[in-house]
C-alpha cells in the first residue's frame, strides 16, 4: 500500500469577520487543497493579503479552518485529539517572518530550544544540554555559554531566525511551514540563510513549504509553485514551467515584478 502523504489539505476556507461587527466580511483563503510529499520543496507566493499567512496557520494547526481537511501522514487534524495531536502537529512545524515576536521576550535561547524537548519528551533530562548545543551547531549558531544566554533583543535578525528554526527543529518534524522566514533580513543573508535550510533539507530528509514573495529564490529552490490570489489558488506547476510561461494574469504580474519575464 502506498504511503500517505507527509502533508495534505482539502478544499480549506476561512473568513473573517468584519471588524466590530460591521463591514464585509474577508475570504482569506478560498477553497485552497495542496499535497507536501517527503522531501518535497514547494512554494506558495501572491501578492500580500492574498492569503498566504493564513493559509500557513491552517496547515499547521494553529487556526481552524471553517471549512475543509487538512492531515498529517493520512490523519486529519480535525478528527484528532490528545497526545495523537500533539504528534502530528510536531511532525508538521511552522518558522515564522518575524522571529523576534514569535519568540518570548523574558526566555534566554537555551529556555526557548529546551521547552520542546520537555514538552515532547524527546530527550531525557540529562542529555537536553547537549541536544540544545547540537540544534545550535544545526543551525550555524555557535554552541557557546554566552549564545546560550541571550534574550531575543540581544540577537541579531540572522540570530533570531536561526533560533527560530532551530526551535522548530527540536520537535524532530517531517515538514516545515516557512511563512516569508528570511524577508526580514538583507539580501546577502537572506540567500545565506535559504542555502542553509535548503542543505537541512537533504540532510534531515525535510519537507520544506516555502511562503514567499521573492520568486528568484523560489525559482532555485522550489519544485513545485501554487499562485494565490485574494485567497484562491489560480495557477499551480512544476516552478520552470511556472516561471517560463505564467498562465493567469496575477502570476504574470509576479514574475514581471519579479523581472523573470524578460
């Protein structure tokens, strides 16, 4: 028998009230479904507020949808309760734009990659120091007492994200959600950074769901591209084919914007 897909979504909707009860309501995704096979890199770009964010959090677990399924090596989410739960949602770990909000203010980078471990219970107490210094080292940090002590205002943009993924890399996923992980940073970094999360990838086995605006990078790295506009998917292929030969007017958009198209 086949094997389930790592990660796969189904006819997923979310709407938004309008604020205070009054004005239109927002479709934020529309009847999106998508597959994330083992291994696999693939991109989802628009432009911003085509649905993009949400639609990461509802792969991920950390909103519900109103309408759809999205599971987790063949178990849906929605059906799953408990510690079943808990293990298909750190299979499936989401590395968001902004690391310096995304992590706790007050926690020094050793508390931040130690909490899953506990939470997990991946590593026995004794051997979480270690584990901690391997995630760093993972993450082209340096496993030092003073990196181990900083808070996030004491790190620099790369420094955060790389905690960031590292954190998410302490819960042993199969998949990361990547919503726009590098935007925040210059272009020398962001490229440093992407190359590193691309060698993670081959060498954890990673499924890698790139959310992105910048299409030069996800013509390098991504097999696969789904295009979202005001919350529907409009085009989807194989990246060269996307690029080459963009089929709906929002995609052309981005790949002129992109200055693919000349």
């Amino acid at each position: 028998m086949a094997e389930p897909l790592l990660l796969a979504a189904e006819g997923l909707c979310k709407t938004y009230p309008g604020r205070g009860g009054r004005g239109a309501d927002l479709a934020a995704v529309r009847d999106v479904s998508l597959t994330l096979e083992a291994g696999e890199v693939v991109a989802v770009v628009g432009r911003s507020g085509s649905g993009k964010s949400t639609l990461a959090r509802l792969l991920t677990g950390l909103e519900p949808a109103d309408a759809g399924v999205v599971s987790v090596e063949g178990v849906p989410l929605g059906r799953a309760t408990g510690g079943t739960l808990r293990q298909l949602r750190r299979k499936v770990q989401l590395v968001l734009q902004e690391p310096r909000s995304a992590l706790d203010p007050i926690q020094s980078v050793d508390s931040v990659l130690r909490e899953p471990l506990v939470v997990h219970a991946l590593v026995p107490a004794g051997s979480r120091p270690a584990r901690v210094r391997e995630l760093l080292e993972l993450v082209g940090l340096p496993a030092s007492s003073e990196m181990l002590a900083k808070l996030p205002h004491e790190l620099s943009g790369g420094e955060a994200q790389r905690v960031l993924l590292a954190r998410a890399l302490a819960c042993e996923p199969r998949a990361l959600v990547l919503d726009e992980p590098v935007s925040a940073l210059d272009a020398p970094l962001r490229r440093q950074v992407m190359a590193e999360l691309v060698a993670l990838r081959d060498r954890l086995n990673l499924a890698l769901l790139l959310i992105a605006h910048d299409l030069r990078l996800v013509r390098e790295i991504a097999s696969r591209v789904l295009v979202l506009d005001s919350g529907r998917v409009v085009e989807q292929g194989p990246t060269a084919r996307i690029m080459a030969r963009p089929a709906t007017v929002s995609t052309k958009a981005l790949v002129a914007a992109a200055g693919l198209g000349r």
